[in-house]
C-alpha cells in the first residue's frame, strides 16, 4: 500500500518537534512543510479548521492534530519501537507525566518567561516549585521512560533546548545543576540522543525569536502605571 | 476481583471523578467509593495525588492513576477482557475521540466557566453566545463520530460520550440559572437527544447528581476538582 505520510509543522515549534521525533524514531516515511503562520496554507486551514494549529499529521489524506494525540496515534499505528509501555498502569504514568509537563511546566516556565518585575519573581518561584516534581519522576531512571526514550520524555523534550534559549533571553538560570542534577542530566542526554541530536533548530535563531517575542511584554512593564 | 482492590476517591459533584465512575460500571467494576470533604483532604488523597492534591483519584491494587480521561483509559485498558471498549479499536478514530475530548477540557470547560464569571448582562450574553459556538461544533462532531448512531462511540457510551457527557449537570444548571436553552432543536438537535440517552444510560444514571442538588451547591464555576 502506498503510505502517504506528511507532517504540517514550523521550524521552531516544540510541539511540531514532538511528530517530527517520533516520525524519525519509528523510521517512519513522511514529508514536512514548515508553515509560516502570519500566512497560512489553505492545507492547513483546511486540516485543522478548529484550531488552525501546527502541527497536523495527514495520515492517507486523513489529518490529526494535537501533539499528544499526533504522539498516541503513531505509536498505534506504526508499532516499532514502542513508545509507550504494554502495562496499563505504566502507560497511565506516562500519560500523566506527558499531561502535567503541558498543563503545569510548559504553563509556569512561559510565565517565568514573559513576566517582569517582582511577577516574574513569583513566576519563577512556581515554575522551580513545577520542575522539583520533574527531578523527583526522574529518580532511578535515565528516562521518563525508563531505560528508553518514552512519552513523557518527547512531551518534555522542549525542554532540553528551549531553557537554555529561555534563560538567554531572560538572564536568569531556571535549571542550575546543583538543584536539578537528574532533570540537568536527563536535558542533555536527551538532547544528544540518536534522531533527537540532528534535529533541533538553530539555537541563535531561536533566541532571536523569543527575544522578540518577549519584547511587548519588557514594553508593557515598562509604561508608567 | 475484591471490592476493596479499587478505590475511588472523588465528589460526587463532580464531572470528572462521574468520567472515572461511568468507565468502572461499564466495564462491570466493583470499587469504594470514598467522598473526599475538599475543604479537608484526606491523608490517602494527599498520598496517593501529591501532585495536584485532587480527585478522582483511582486506587487499584494500591497504585494510583490521576486525571480523570488518564483513568477512563486506565480502566479500559486495565479490565479490557471485561465488557465493552471504551475507546474506540481504530487507531484513526480513537485519535479523533482524544482530540475533541481534549477539546472538551479546554474549550467547553473554559467557555462554560466564562459564564459564571461574567459580570453583567452583556457579558453574560457574550459568554452564552460563545459556549452554543462551542456546541455547534461538538454537534458537527457528534455527526461525524456518531455516523448516524446513538453515541459518540457508536451504539455504546465510548470515550467521547464519556468526556463530554460528564458535564451534562452543570449544563442543566448553567441553563435553569442563566433561563436559557443551551442545548436546542435547531442549532444542536443531534446532542439534545444524545444528551438525553446518555443521562439516561444504565451506565450513567446512577452517577449523574441531579440537577436541583448542583444548582444548590452551585457557588460560582463548576467544581474544578
């Protein structure tokens, strides 16, 4: 059967990362158009009418958003390499790690991230308070996962390259090693990883974005009250 | 399977400790059920979700599993010899069912909250006018997934029906507080009959709290859990 397999995604998003790793690490065959979102593509639009997001697999013509969901539905439809454990139970943990690294860490890094001042103070609290639950999950295991790579562990992988791009643009570390030694450990194992290494988008580039990004948040702060 | 080997630790009330209890009757399920006092959290609450601290909390065999759709497909995949599956066997429909449960979560859950919060007669109006845009998506949804069955799962109550059914409740207070048909012959006349049969389920009926009793309990939002 000719497989069709194609992944709408940009060049610096986290979560069209995520289809792009577990795509890779199936030895999957797809092709990827990287979007540009201040013009988006009828094929996309088309797609993913509710959201209009990236990434969107296309599966046969058929399309699925949603990172996670992108994530479960390859690790079923493509069964090699497993990236999600048989047990039940083991899969539930999984699945809640992948859960609280978007609802909790993504939620309190991009606070620590965009707010100033004495917010930006408590962000930060919060989102090192978010990341010791991390550092705890990650006590006797090399990855979330386990031995291997898992769900968890390319829900969170973000995480391995845009701190460091975080914590560039805000000039605060957010994971030093002396507190983190197993998330810091986890950080650069996996982005060293077979697949994971080649694909990460050029550092500068990236900061140059989030820069910008940051700034109307520098600029707001900064009008008198 | 004893009794005592599963534990649900919840509030009635609540919409998402109903999703772990649907799951556990469909698949013919004894459990406790222990009613937490969420001014007081118990010890075993604190213990088994130091995470988050909240319910549900499902506890089989002593492990627990946390979030109320990680539980749901916990408990099918948990005691998938018994009884019916919840979600669907299709990889392709079982991501469609993940992807408007999750939608659900954030979509509905915020725009139903929105009304709550709303302070005024014309934010209320917006609020409303935005939740029934929610809906008439979820009735194309329902279309879709039904494909002219009773459920979103087909002829059985599955994971959709699940996600979303568990608010039924606290649309029905939302519509007796606010005086206004959310639900209607016109703009949703696929869910309004759903909605019926779902409350309805021998699976649901038991668990479903009445209308009267949220509207009393019924401060501001929703319980969060």
């Amino acid at each position: 059967m000719a497989e069709e397999v194609k992944l709408l995604k940009t060049w610096s998003s986290p979560f069209g990362l995520r289809a792009f790793w577990i795509l890779k690490l199936k030895g999957v065959q797809f092709d990827f158009i990287d979007e540009d979102l201040s013009n988006k593509s009828p094929l996309l639009l088309q797609s993913n009418p509710v959201y209009k997001k990236v990434p969107v697999l296309i599966h046969n013509g058929k399309p699925i958003s949603e990172s996670l969901v992108i994530l479960e539905y390859v690790d079923e439809t493509w069964k090699q390499n497993p990236l999600l454990p048989e047990d039940p139970y083991e899969r539930a943990r999984a699945r809640f790690w992948a859960k609280f690294g978007e609802d909790k860490v993504l939620v309190s890094i991009w606070n620590a991230f965009i707010k100033q001042g004495k917010e930006q103070e408590e962000a930060i609290g919060l989102a090192i308070e978010t990341l010791k639950f991390l550092e705890e999950e990650l006590k006797g295991k090399r990855f979330f996962g386990g031995e291997k790579i898992g769900l968890a562990d390319l829900a969170l992988g973000w995480l391995a390259n845009l701190i460091g791009v975080f914590e560039e643009v805000i000039g605060v570390k957010l994971i030093e090693k002396e507190r983190f030694p197993l998330l810091s450990a986890w950080m650069q194992e996996f982005a060293e990883a077979p697949v994971i290494k080649e694909s990460w988008p050029p550092h500068e580039k990236l900061v140059t974005k989030f820069r910008a990004i940051r700034e109307p948040y520098v600029a707001a702060a900064a009008q008198p009250k | 399977m004893a009794k005592s080997d599963v534990k649900v630790l919840g509030f009635s009330p609540s919409p998402f400790v109903m999703r772990a209890r649907i799951a556990l009757k469909i698949k013919s399920v004894e459990y406790e059920f222990l009613e937490e006092n969420l001014g007081s959290k118990s010890e075993l609450l604190l213990k088994s979700n130091p995470v988050h601290k909240k319910i549900p909390v499902l506890i089989h065999n002593d492990k627990p599993v946390c979030e109320s759709l990680i539980i749901v497909e916990y408990v099918d995949e948990a005691w998938s010899s018994s009884g019916p599956s919840i979600l669907p066997s299709d990889p392709y429909d079982r991501a469609v069912a993940r992807f408007w449960a999750a939608y659900v979560d954030e979509k509905w859950f915020s725009a139903l909250r929105d009304i709550g919060s709303a302070n005024g007669a014309e934010a209320k109006k917006a609020a409303i006018e935005q939740l029934i845009e929610v809906l008439v998506l979820l009735e194309d949804a329902f279309v879709k997934c039904s494909k002219g069955k009773p459920f979103f799962g087909g002829n059985q109550i599955g994971f959709l029906d699940i996600a979303f059914g568990s608010y039924l409740g606290w649309l029905r207070v939302t519509e007796k507080i606010n005086e206004v048909k959310l639900l209607d012959e016109v703009k949703t006349p696929g869910l309004l009959k759903w909605a019926e049969r779902f409350c309805a389920d021998a699976a649901v009926k038991d668990v479903m709290p009445e209308t009267d009793k949220l509207a009393k309990l019924r401060a501001s939002a929703p319980p969060s859990s």
